[in-house]
C-alpha cells in the first residue's frame, strides 16, 4: 500500500482475505488506505456487543490478553463464543433431568433415551436435546448475537441449498 502511494496511485477499493483486526489494520494504513475495504474478519475488540459471561468485547480481549500474552484472533473469538453457546445449550438441554441408570457414560446419555430422564414426556436422546437447545437458542455474547440458523440441519437431514 505504502509503496502505491508513494507512487500516486490510489486504489478505491481492496479486499484483504486474511488482514489484522479492522482496527489495527486502519491505524497501520494511514494515508495510503483505499477508500473502501473488505475483509474476512468478523470481529475486533472495538465492536459495542457485551454478555453476561465475558462482558464487553474490550473486556474479553483484555481478559484474553491477560491469559495468553497476545491478542485474540477473530479466530479465538469465534471460538470463544462458540463455546459459550454449546456450554448454555447443554445447561439447557439437561437441567430437567436426572440419570437414572448408575454408570451410564456420555455416549449413553446422548444416544440411549432411556438413560436419562426428563421432566417432559416424550422421550429424547441427549442428542436431540441438545440440537433442540441450539436450535431455539438466540444468545447475546461479547462476539455478538449467537444463534443457529433455522433452515440448516445439524446433522439430522442432509442439509441442500435450494
């Protein structure tokens, strides 16, 4: 970029398919940045979203900094959030349960309806509890409003676009 500037060609647009934080990638750029640009990123610690777990996404990244001595990635972040909503989904999907089958391991509990047993009285496997948690779940995170897109399977049906 500097050396596009320097010869006095400026671009109107770039598109940068890997590239820092948005914010850090403007301050680098001064007066030789093009007038529009695109990236693949999808957070910065800039952006206004805040929840219950990590705060705000300044919060999270200084939280974040403090634990591994660097800045997150989107990538990181991503990772993050992800994990916030599979961990409210599986709260969700077993806290009107017991397990009345002593020993009964993870893969029993998510594949054998009868090992566990739940408040409502259609029996589900702890699978389909957890993909029904997910797919009502609308979650507000420091990455920003999580969910799962209703007209996606997740591994129930092949998924088709169409």
């Amino acid at each position: 970029m500097e050396l596009l500037h320097t010869r006095k060609h400026y671009l109107k647009a770039a598109w940068f398919p890997r590239a820092p934080a948005p914010s850090t990638l403007w301050a680098n750029l001064s007066q030789a940045a093009p007038e529009h640009m695109l990236t693949t990123q999808s957070w910065d610690p800039a952006l206004p979203y805040t929840g219950s777990v990590f705060g705000s996404a300044a919060n999270y990244s200084t939280l974040f900094q403090q634990a591994f001595q660097h800045e997150p990635s989107p990538y990181a972040a991503s990772a993050s959030a992800t994990f916030q909503s599979l961990s409210v989904a599986l709260q969700e999907a077993f806290e009107a349960c017991s397990l009345p089958l002593p020993g009964a391991g993870a893969h029993d509990i998510l594949r054998n309806s009868s090992a566990i047993k739940c408040s409502e009285h259609a029996p589900k496997t702890g699978y389909e509890r957890v993909l029904d948690s997910l797919s009502r779940q609308s979650l507000d995170t420091f990455y920003g409003r999580v969910g799962v897109l209703p007209c996606c399977c997740i591994a129930r049906a092949p998924c088709m676009g169409g």
